[in-house]
C-alpha cells in the first residue's frame, strides 16, 4: 500500500496583490456587459423581427392567379384569350463565353427562324441583351439549355394565348409583344384588361360553337367557289348580341403577322359593300310604313328593262315582261319592281329610313374598326333612290345588314350590336322605332316566301323556318361595275314564325362552279351557308327543328308555286 | 428553512418555465402558420396548374380541331330536323318494333334456347314434327352439369377453345323439347342465341337457322375459322335441337 501526499499548492500561491482582485471583478463585470448587451441586441432583434413580420400571406401582395392580362370568354365561359407564362430564350451577347460560330450553327438548328447568319451577327453584335425566341415549347428551352452558353437567360413571360387560334379572330383582335391591345376587343377593353378587375374575366357574346360553324362553313364555301374573302354574322335580333363574327381568309392571333395580307381586315364591320338585293325587303317594309304597299298583291309594271335617267337601264335576271306583285318582285328579286317602289318613297323617306336605321353612320357595335357607309350623298336624286331601293349605290358593312334585319323582324325597333353577353352591367338598350310592328310582322311571310318559293330555296334548312333574302352585286372595278366580279350575300331570319336570330352570310368575289350550272349569283353559292349553319347551330341556340311549324303565310299562299302566278 | 434560502431558485424557474411554455407556444403557432402558409401555396400553385391544364386542354380541344376530328376521323353530322322529338307521340312511336315470335317465325325458322342448372320439366312430351310451312319455335333446354355455375357454361361455351370445356358433355345432356310456342322465343336468353348463331354455319348445314338477329350474320355461313372449335361443340348440340323439318334458309322478317 503506498500512500500519496498532494500538497497543496494554494498555500504555494502568492499572495494576492489588494489592488488585483477588484481589477479582475473590473475585467468580469465588463465581459458580463459585453455579454448581456450581445443578448440584448439579439432578443431585441428578435424582438423586432416578431413584431414587424407579416405572416399574413395571401391576403395582400402578389396573387399569381390573377394574370397579367385578363381573360376574354365567350358566351357560354370558353377561354377566348388568356395570359399564359410562357418559356422566353433571351441572350447577352456581350457576355458570350463560347464560339459564336459554333454557337450560331446550333441555334439556327434548335430555332430555325433565323438563319445562321442572322444568329453570327447577333452574337458578335456585343449588345447587351436581345430575344431569341418568344413562347418557346420546353423542349426547346432544354435543348437550347444543353448548349451549355451561360449568356443564354431563360425566363418566363406572360404571353397572350389564343386558345381556339383563328376563332373569331377578328373580334378579338390581337395585342402586341408589350402586351397591348392592337385590335379587335383586346384593343377596345385593354383599360379593362389590364386594370385592377382584370382577375375576372370578360364575357363576350360570341358563341364558340356557332362562330366555328360560321367559320368552317363560310371557309368550305369560300374555297369551293374560290372566293377571295367571306364574312358572316349571327346577331340575337332581339338584344343585338353577336354570337357568331368572321371574316376570312383567316387570321391566328397568336401570330398575327403571319397569313394572307388582308387577313387582318374585318369584312365584316370594317369592309362595306353593294348589298345588292338583300336591301329590298328594306324598301318594301319602307314603302308598307308609309303607306304605299297596302298588300302583297298590289301590281306594278314590270317591264323587261326599265330606263332611267342618264341613260340607264335597270334590268332584271328574271324579268316578268308584264305586270307583277310585289310578292313576284321579292320572290323573283326584281330590280325593275322595287326600283318602281323605292321611287314612291322617295328620295327623303328613303334617307330618313335609312338614318333611322343606322345605315348612314358607321355600324354601332364596340369594335374600333368600323368601315364608313358609301351613300349617294348630295347626289341622291331619284336615280339614285331608286338604285339604292335595290343595294347598290350604297354600301354598308354586313353588320348593317345583320342589324337592318334585325330591326325590320325584331318588331321595327333598332338596337345596336353588341359585343358584350347581355347580362348585369350590359342591360339591352332601350332602342328606338324605325318600323311598325304590323309591318315587321308582316314581312315574315315575304321573306318566307323568298326561301320557300324564290330565290333562296337553298337555303332553307328543314324545320327551322328560314326566311331572307338574296343578294348579288357587281363589284366596283376600276370605277365601273362589271359583270364578273361580284359579291353574294344571304340575309337570313329563323324562324320564321317567331324570329329570334339573324344570319348573314357573305362571299367575296365568288366564281362560277360546274355544279352552280355556271351561276355566281347568290342563291348558288351564299344561300346554302346560310341552310347549313342553320341547321347546325339552330338546335344549339334553342331553336327546336319542328316541320310541323310554320311563318304566317297567308298573305302570300297565292305566291307558294312559282307557277301559280306571273 | 431550505424552502427560504432556495426561494429565489424556484422563482427564476418557475418564470424561465413559463416563459419556455409560452415562447413553445409561440413557437407552435408559428410552426401552424408556416404549414398553413405552405398548404395555401400548394393551393395556389394547384390552381395555377389547373388553369394551365385548362388552357392547355382548351388548346387541343379547340374547335376546329374538333370539327376536324368530327368530319374527318368520326364521320359525325348534325342532328337532322327529323332526329328531334317534340311530343310523346312521336317518341312513343319511335320505339323500335321488335317482331313478335309470330312474325319472327312467318319463315321456316328454329329458336331454341338453353336454361343452365335449372331443370325444367317439359310441358308435353315431344310433339311429333309439324308441317313444315307452319313456322313454329323449337325450343331445347339443356340441362347443364351441375359443377359449373350456370354464368360459367355461358362463358365457356361462348369464348373457350378448349376441348375439355365443360360444354363438351352438355349437349349429351340435351334433350330435345318439345316446341314451346309463342312466350318462350322473346324470353330466350342472349347467350344461347349467341351460341346457335355461331351454330349455323359449320357443317353447312342449310337449314341451320340461327335466332333472327343473327340470321343475316348466319346466312353469310362462312365464319371465322378461329371459331370453329366452340361452333363445333355446338354443332353437335345443335343436331339435337334441330327439328327434323329444318329446311331452308329463310331472309323474310
């Protein structure tokens, strides 16, 4: 066993100085102060921090769900236009580490836009920044990331989507790469689109459905008798709502500098036309309200050519060569009758009948392209008045048309075109009287018998009761009409017996077919759109099909067999 | 005594302890409001994902893509004016007229019909053979072997190939029934009409008549040569059920 001894080495130490021990307490308490002050200054950070943080997200700042630009939808809540966050390949070329060479031959390959040239100039152009392509598709964006150029910046950008392309194209128009309406509605409500309701989307009244078989009927048409334009509207007589727009050739949006030239120009509000005959329910409805046709068996002279003053003579397709009805000159689409009628009227109701309906101002609908009317002007003698009693010598867009005809069959009351779903916030305007009812009324069995017994037998779809109206013009050529240039159109009311929706139809410089038996006129080639969209869409739009249904046709029975009566 | 000179002890931690629990409270809370905050960005970031789906859906589901599958790939057309009903009238009448037993029957035709694992009991000995100009509807019931559930023979009979397929024996069982008139027909069941069209055509034999619903099909006769084992088995059943008056085939219904 040993045994250890530990001395203690306190009683070895020196003694302590008097004046070192309040040092060491100096020394301590100031390390104590240094750190509570550290803990101090934490707690009050974390103090602060407490206070100030917001933790409330979502209720303010930033909601991702509310885009850029707002929706358009139509009618029924189909996406029109919507803003999408799109892929976005930008480079610096200032900044470039690789080959530009190289770099440019890879490019041209993955983003065959631009040729290899065109990307060596860009890369040795030591810009700071430049696009190399908007809207790219992710695999591109990989691909074009696999490069391996560090310049190269991929970022995502709001962009404008066209969901259905080329649908109703030109009703909504398109914006540009700032994001900005250009045309159409995107122009007209772009305060509205980009402004703090943007997060709710618009209501437009088109109707998808019956705006793509407006589209894909007219665009069958247009190509079937190589016509260079088409336009086609569907309005809701009674509110003026625009269900179906158009106006071909065709135009995507999405890419609005590519397509045909004129793609960009709207047939149908901004282009105005000769109407040809689809004007003369106008002047019979006109000479009714005043008084001058009392019945639709009130005879006129109807000779084979009719000369009036200047020159010229006024001639028909058909002509009677004898006297006729009126419901022979509508049946038969005379000139040389209605030229007669629209003379009884005369020159100052004709104008008045005409400004009552809006057919002397640019078409009122929301668009900003919006053709101006070509009238006789100061120049409207007699000639003149008889001229435009069957469509020429006046031009309109074919939304006038639509709306003349909505007016003349809605009960006489004129209310603009609307592009906006009727609904709270866009109420049907009021609108103002231009025809009496018994006139409107009336005038359903006329054009009923146009479709059953006249011009129009094409384009009767069975049991949707179509009435309407024909209408060829010669086409302006060089400041004089000529015969073989024309433009057809087909204004149409269904149904009939209680008319709730205007269809008009249009073709630009339709050519004779050999099944139109060498004809371009409009009973060949217009009117059979106006059957087919019927018959597609008038279900659609709670028109139910009913053979056993029927307009009013008493006052023209004697008219039903072309035979009956000449 | 030891209470009093700890006193200060049990203070400061009876304050740290309530200030620990409230500060884990806080800490509770806001771990809570992270999850939260975390959950709403999903939200958010689901329905951002829902609107791109949509859009994306939209885009493909366009109309005229729509119109191009419709006419080009589906063949399909609007409804006709025809195609719409406006009473019951007219819907009542467009019920289809299928033919009664005795119109089925107006040409030289055999029905027959197999009723599995229920034994019936026939309702006459068999009849001797009518005239054959008078149509009439022999009808055989056979009696399935009672191991197979009865869906089961169906099934078989219609689809397997093989030769140890229970119905393979079933039509030894057979017996021929006397022709049971009238109700029996428009009760027979879909499968063993099944069968008996498949029944016709094999052995060529011209009177073999299947159900009228498949006569068309029947009277083609060449039939698939991969269905000849099942037509076979059948065939042979078939013999039995035949009315020794089968005589020809017959279009007229």
């Amino acid at each position: 066993m040993t045994a250890y001894v530990a001395i203690d080495s306190r009683t070895a130490a020196p003694a302590p100085r008097p004046g070192g021990l309040a040092l060491t307490y100096h020394r301590l308490m100031l390390i104590m102060l240094v750190f509570a002050g550290v803990t101090m200054l934490i707690a009050t950070r974390l103090l602060w921090l407490q206070v100030s943080t917001d933790r409330s997200t979502g209720d303010t700042g930033f909601n991702p769900l509310i885009p850029a630009r707002g929706d358009i939808v139509d009618r029924n809540g189909i996406a029109l236009a919507r803003s999408i966050d799109a892929w976005t390949i930008a480079i610096h070329p200032d900044r470039l580490l690789g080959n530009p060479e190289e770099l440019a031959l890879k490019l041209a390959q993955l983003i065959p836009e631009h040729s290899a040239d065109d990307y060596r100039k860009l890369l040795k152009s030591k810009k700071s920044f430049a696009y190399l392509s908007h809207r790219a598709l992710p695999e591109l964006v990989s691909a074009v990331n696999a490069l391996g150029e560090p310049a190269i910046e991929f970022s995502r950008e709001p962009e404008r989507l066209y969901p259905q392309t080329g649908l109703a194209a030109h009703v909504l128009g398109w914006t540009s790469t700032e994001g900005h309406g250009v045309s159409g509605m995107e122009k007209v409500l772009d305060a509205r689109l980009t402004g703090p309701q943007r997060g709710a989307p618009v209501e437009l009244s088109i109707d998808t459905r019956v705006q793509a078989t407006m589209e894909s009927e007219l665009a069958a048409a247009m190509t079937k008798f190589s016509a260079i334009g088409a336009a086609g509207v569907v309005l809701d007589l009674k509110t003026g709502e625009v269900l179906a727009m158009t106006s071909l050739p065709q135009l995507n949006p999405n890419r609005p500098g590519q397509g045909a030239v004129d793609a960009g120009f709207n047939r149908a509000t901004l282009g105005v036309y000769e109407l040809g005959s689809t004007f003369k329910p106008f002047t019979v409805a006109m000479a009714m309200d005043s008084g001058i046709i009392k019945s639709f068996n009130q005879m006129y002279n109807c000779p084979t050519g009719l000369p009036i003053a200047g020159g010229h003579v006024i001639t028909d397709t058909h002509p009677f060569g004898g006297p006729c009805s009126v419901a022979d000159i509508m049946r038969e689409s005379s000139n040389i009758g209605t030229a007669q009628i629209a003379a009884q009227v005369g020159s100052q109701r004709q104008q008045d009948f005409l400004r009552r309906m809006g057919f002397l101002e640019p078409v009122q609908v929301e668009l900003h392209e919006r053709g101006r009317t070509l009238t006789p002007g100061n120049n409207w003698g007699e000639v003149a008045t008889m001229t435009v009693g069957f469509g020429h010598g006046i031009a309109v867009t074919p939304l006038h048309l639509a709306l003349g005809y909505a007016t003349l069959f809605n009960g006489g009351i004129r209310r603009p075109a609307t592009l906006y779903k009727v609904g709270p916030g866009h109420p049907v305007p009021e609108g103002t009287r231009v025809f009496t009812e018994e006139t409107s009324r009336r005038m359903r069995g006329l054009l009923r018998l146009v479709v059953l017994a006249g011009t129009g037998k094409k384009a009767d779809a069975p049991g949707f009761r179509v009435g309407g109206k024909t209408g060829t013009a010669e086409k302006l050529q060089g400041g004089h009409y000529s015969g073989s240039a024309v433009v057809t159109t087909f204004a149409g009311v269904f149904p009939m017996d209680e008319p709730r929706y205007v269809v008009v139809a249009m073709l630009d410089d339709p050519k004779a077919t050999p099944d139109t038996f060498g004809f371009h006129t409009a009973g060949w080639n217009v009117a059979p759109v106006v059957s087919r969209v019927v018959s597609r869409v008038g279900a659609l739009l709670g028109v139910a099909p009913d053979p056993s249904r029927e307009a009013d046709l008493t006052e023209v029975a004697a008219y039903l067999k072309p035979e009956a009566k000449h | 005594m030891i209470a009093r000179s700890f006193k200060s002890v049990i203070w400061v931690a009876t304050v740290g302890g309530a200030a620990l629990s409230c500060y884990m409270v806080s800490l509770r809370v806001a771990t809570e409001r992270a999850d939260l905050a975390k959950v709403e960005h999903q939200i958010l970031v689901a329905k951002r994902d829902i609107r791109m789906l949509q859009t994306e859906l939209g885009t493909r589901g366009r109309m005229s893509q729509l119109e191009d599958w419709n006419s080009n790939v589906l063949a399909l057309s609007a409804p006709t004016s025809a195609q719409f009903v406006h009473d019951d009238m007219t819907l009542a009448r467009l019920e289809r007229h299928d033919a009664t037993v005795e119109e089925r029957t107006s040409g030289d035709v055999r029905m027959a019909s197999a009723e599995t694992g229920v034994a019936v009991a026939p309702a006459a000995p068999a009849a001797p053979a009518a005239e054959a100009p008078k149509p009439r509807v022999v009808t055989a019931i056979a009696h399935a072997p009672p191991p197979p559930a009865p869906t089961a023979v169906v099934h078989q009979a219609s689809y397997t190939i093989g030769p140890k397929s229970p119905l393979g024996t079933e039509p030894k069982k057979a017996e021929p029934k006397p022709e049971r008139h009238a109700k029996a027909a428009p009760a027979a069941k879909p499968a063993p009409e099944k069968k008996l069209a498949a029944k016709g055509a094999p052995d060529n034999k011209a009177a073999a008549k299947p159900a009228p619903e498949k006569k068309l099909a029947a009277a083609k006769a060449k039939p698939a040569p991969e269905k000849k084992a099942p037509e076979k088995k059948l065939a042979s059943r078939g013999k039995i059920v035949r009315h020794p008056a089968a005589a020809q085939e017959s279009d007229a219904d």
